[in-house]
C-alpha cells in the first residue's frame, strides 16, 4: 500500500528522518508516536506526498512518488485521505460544503443520500447547515474525518486527531476509525496520548511505531 526505502528527511542540512524503511500493508492499523519535533507530521507529509524526501523512495500503490507531477501526485492521493490537527474548513460555507469539498475539486459526482449516510456515520446529521465557527472541537473533528473518507480512499492518516478535544470524543472518534479499519482501510493514527492507544486494545490490531533518533523502530508487538 505505502512503502518507504531508505527515506532520509533534511531540513536546513539537517537529517530530521534518516535511513527509514517502512510498509503499511492493506487492512493494518499503526499508530505513530514520538516525541514533539521529533517529525510525525513530517513523516506523515512524506506518507501522502505533500514533502519529497531528500533520499530513498516513498512508493504508493507502487508508483513511486517521486517520478509524479502535480496531476499525479493528486490522483494518488485519492487513495489517502488526511485528518489534520487542526482542521482548516472554509468558514464561509457550511458543514455539507465543506465535507463534499474534496469531491468538487475532483470533478466528482456528489450523491447526496451518501453523503448524508456519511454524516449520520459521523453523528453531524443535525449540524449540516452549520458553518465551522459554529461546530464544537469534537463536531469539527468528525467532520475532518467525513471530508477525508468522502471519496472512499483505501488509507487513512490521522495526525494527532484527539489533541484538542476531550476524552469522551477522543474514544468516539477512536471507534470510528477503527470501524473503517474493519471494513479493510489501512490507518495511521499519530499520536503521542498513550491512553488512546490502550483504549485501542480490546478492539483492534494495532502497531505501535517510535519515532526515535531519527528513526523509525517497532515500539510494541499488537496491543
């Protein structure tokens, strides 16, 4: 599904990730930890081919990220879909814009009784004439997870999605991407709350990876 070989990361003449080799197979559940500044987010950018690496190779679907254009790069990364921290939504439109914005871009057919199974999926059927500035830390959450399973991609990366919301939200949000998990979408989860992780454990799979020394290593057998 998502290989690195040899991935080495610089930034200003400094490796931030050196030497990192990597598989997320089809269907496998990882969760990335580390550190602050120790490069989940940018680990996470080479993942999904917003960052090019300074050496070794990071391949999607087997194609190799590098040898793509931009139109390339973006046709790929309909195979993934993102969930950031801190969940840029345009303000001026509402809930069901925002969550459908990914398929517009793409010149997609909007069907619109599956877009509503995916906000009832998500709980937000009530707030879809909502606009972000009106959605709580955990509403706006889940609807960054809408927006980054609405075109069905086979990868889903979540860089510290329960950072800023409680835990009572963390562990909806948790189930909720462990039930895509089950329905055979690959995840990545980055994360530095140790209790998400053991919240995991009866229900899930999982691998812990470390980010440590620049490096990536194999900090837990399944949970």
């Amino acid at each position: 599904m998502i290989k690195l070989d040899d991935v080495s990361y610089s930034y200003d003449g400094t490796d931030l990730l050196h030497g990192i080799s990597m598989h997320l197979a089809k269907g496998s559940f990882h969760f990335l930890t580390g550190p602050s500044g120790a490069g989940k987010s940018t680990l996470l950018k080479l993942l999904y081919g917003e960052l090019t690496p300074t050496k070794g190779m990071v391949s999607l679907e087997n194609q190799d990220l590098r040898g793509l254009d931009r139109d390339g790069v973006a046709m790929l990364r309909r195979y993934v879909g993102i969930v950031h921290q801190d969940c840029q939504f345009l303000d001026h439109l509402n809930l069901w814009d925002n969550v459908t914005l990914p398929l517009r871009v793409a010149s997609e057919p909007t069907k619109p009784q599956d877009v509503a199974d995916l906000l009832g999926w998500v709980g937000l059927t009530s707030r879809v004439e909502a606009t972000p500035p009106e959605l709580s830390g955990g509403e706006r959450q889940r609807a960054a997870l809408a927006r980054a399973v609405v075109m069905s991609p086979e990868v889903v990366i979540a860089d510290e999605p329960t950072g800023n919301i409680d835990w009572e939200m963390s562990k909806k949000l948790l189930s909720l991407l462990i039930e895509l998990n089950k329905m055979g979408k690959t995840i990545l989860i980055a994360t530095h709350d140790l209790a998400l992780i053991r919240a995991a454990k009866s229900e899930v799979a999982a691998r812990v990876l470390r980010i440590s020394n620049r490096q990536v290593i194999q900090a837990g057998a399944d949970l």
